[in-house]
C-alpha cells in the first residue's frame, strides 16, 4: 500500500507488515517519542528504556511505514497471545535491578490490556515528526483493520490517553467510537495523565486466515 504525499525522502511512503530486519532500534526510538512521556517512570533513563524496548520487540505485531527504505512510522498490536512490544518480568529485572525492577514491573502491570475473544489489540501509532500530518498514521490504522479482518476478528480495540486528544481524533476519524473511560486522577502525577478512554472499531471479517 502507498500514499501519493510524500515526507522529507523522494519517494511515497510504503506500508509493510512485520518489522524489518535491522530496524529494532529505529522501531524503539519511535515508540518511545511517542510513549516514553507515559512508560518514563516504568523504563527511564532514555539510554537504558530504548535498548530494553528494541530487545524485546515480537517483529511479526506491527505494520510499518517505510520511506525511501527508512521506518517513518509504525501500529503494533496484540492477537493470538504476543504483542508487539515484549520482555518478561525477569527480563525486567535484569535489566534494571531486583528492587527497581520490582517497582517498574507494578508500573508496567498498569499498562498491560489483553484481547476479548474476537478482538485485536492495537498499541497505538507512532510516526516520525517529518511526515506527521501527511496521512501515515491513517495508513497504518487502515492497515491493522485490513490484519484483524483475515484473523477474523470481530473488533479493534484500543486505549487513549486524556492527555493525548491528536491521536483520539485521528481514530474517531478512522471509525472508532469511544465506549468506557476510565478516570485516574490518582496516576496524574505519577504518570501524567488521569483518564483513559477504551475506544472500538468493527471489523468486517474476511475469513482468510492469518499471514
């Protein structure tokens, strides 16, 4: 799949599924522009959260965007039991120390959100800041729907953070409607956001199996 607009590189901008080979740390950096506001009390410092993430990413959960051969942007996911972004409690702790790990792994429990039969997880959207409003993130959601409907999945599902109101419009544009939130005022602080909103998308299934 390709968009017509193009970002900073000279070609458009392809969308691919699974994550290329050598791009982990590329991948990481990205999901944490996008998240490390949300993940920092879990995994900070920076240098020591973006090896972890890239360690421990399942390549085959995500759908890419590509430009002139670059990763630019990315949607991970969560079906079948794994999810994009990985590593076990001991990973954890050994990343980190068996007390400070203990501490982040009851941050990062706060995060984990599993599938509904029938449904697919998405882990949200992360896109380079040169090509944000050019459509990539559209692209991508479009591209998970297309991944949930030949694993016949009824729905996609998703959480948005209250501090995050550009990514919740983007996915009321692509078809999701909200149906819960949930408020954590407690989290404020300690997070930096204090609600969060469950979204869902319906899929039309096509009973074509998973690739």
């Amino acid at each position: 799949m390709e968009q017509d607009a193009t970002g900073s590189g000279a070609g458009p901008v392809t969308v691919r599924r699974g994550l290329p080979a050598g791009a982990e740390r590329r991948a990481a950096e990205l999901y944490w522009d996008a998240f490390g506001r949300k993940l920092g009390p879990a995994l900070n410092p920076p240098d020591r959260a973006v090896p972890f993430i890239a360690a421990h990413l399942n390549a085959d959960r995500a759908v890419c965007a590509l430009l002139d051969g670059r990763l630019v942007g990315l949607a991970g996911y969560q079906h079948g039991g794994r999810a994009f972004t990985g590593g076990s409690a001991r990973a954890v702790l050994r990343a980190y120390g068996p007390l400070r790990g203990l501490h982040r792994l009851l941050l990062l429990a706060l995060f984990e959100r599993h599938p509904a039969p029938g449904q697919l997880v998405m882990d949200g959207i992360a896109v380079h800041p040169d090509v944000r409003g050019r459509g990539v993130g559209s692209l991508l959601i479009e591209e998970v729907a297309a991944v949930a409907a030949e694993r016949d999945c009824r729905e996609i599902r998703l959480d948005v953070i209250d501090t995050n109101p550009r990514a919740r419009a983007l996915y009321e544009r692509r078809g999701f409607t909200p149906v819960r939130t949930e408020h954590t005022p407690y989290l404020r602080r300690l997070l930096g956001f204090g609600a969060v909103t469950t979204m869902r998308r319906p899929v039309a299934t096509r009973g074509a199996g998973e690739r």
